[in-house]
C-alpha cells in the first residue's frame, strides 16, 4: 500500500512560509522594511528566496495594516504587543493566506500556520493560532465584503 507523501509544491511552499516568517521576523526585530531585509539576504548570503517567500512578505506588508486590525479584533485577550513575536508574525502570514491568496485552500492555510507553531513557538501556540485563524475562517465572507 502506498503511503501519501507531501507534494514537491507543498513542501517548497512549507520552506517558503518559514523563510517569510524568517525574514518579517527579522524585519521587525531590526526595525527595517521587509523589502530591505530581503535586499539583505540576497546581498549578504547565497540563499536563493523563491518567487512564493516573495508574495508572502510582500503580501502581509501590503496588507498588514488590515490583517492586525483584525487579529487585535478576534483575539480574545490577548493584544498584538502581548503575542510572542513568532505567533504574531504566523499569524499574519496564515491571515493573509486564508484571506487573501486564493491559491491556498482555507484548511491548508490554517493548519499550515499551526504546523509553523508546533515546530516554533510555545506549547501553547498551535491552540491559539489554530483559534483565532479558524475565527477569521468563520468571519471571511463578512471581513472581505
């Protein structure tokens, strides 16, 4: 019996997700421009960033703004500045996945930004980003009308 394997293409973008959590990360710990820390990247080392790390960080930049009004909304206690800046940045990029790039199933951009908090962040993360992005699943027709 043949077991599924992930597909080459969700595998690439599994490692492009977590190369554009890298890079906002490091953004916003620098306080520079994710445009400018990929600049850095490309200047400074050997690695390749796909066209997919690209769209996401261009993507959350662009829509940032929107995407932390409404995870301040449906995040129940909890302010963006109090996130750990791992889960907040996951969060941005399952947001903006789920709400904005319509090549991304809805299911696979929610358990995608979990999976990122199993292997990331705290014990606790995986619970809370699946919440809160399943919230902004539920809420999707009325948040983009």
């Amino acid at each position: 019996m043949a077991t599924a394997q992930p597909s080459r293409a969700n595998s690439s973008r599994s490692k492009a997700r977590r190369r554009a959590l890298d890079i906002l990360f490091e953004a916003e710990q620098r306080a520079v421009s994710a445009s400018s820390a990929i600049t850095a990247r490309r200047e400074k080392t050997d690695q390749i960033i796909n066209a997919y790390t690209v769209d996401l960080v261009e993507g959350v930049t662009a829509m940032q703004e929107t995407i932390d009004e409404f995870l301040s909304t449906y995040a129940q206690g909890w302010t963006l500045e109090r996130m750990p800046a791992v889960d907040r940045i996951i969060l941005r990029i399952g947001s903006w996945e789920l709400l904005y790039n319509d090549d991304v199933p809805d299911a696979v951009a929610v358990s995608e930004a979990v999976e990122m908090a199993k292997t990331l962040s705290t014990d606790e993360s995986p619970q809370f980003v699946n919440g809160l992005l399943g919230r902004l699943q539920q809420v999707k027709p009325t948040l983009l009308a």
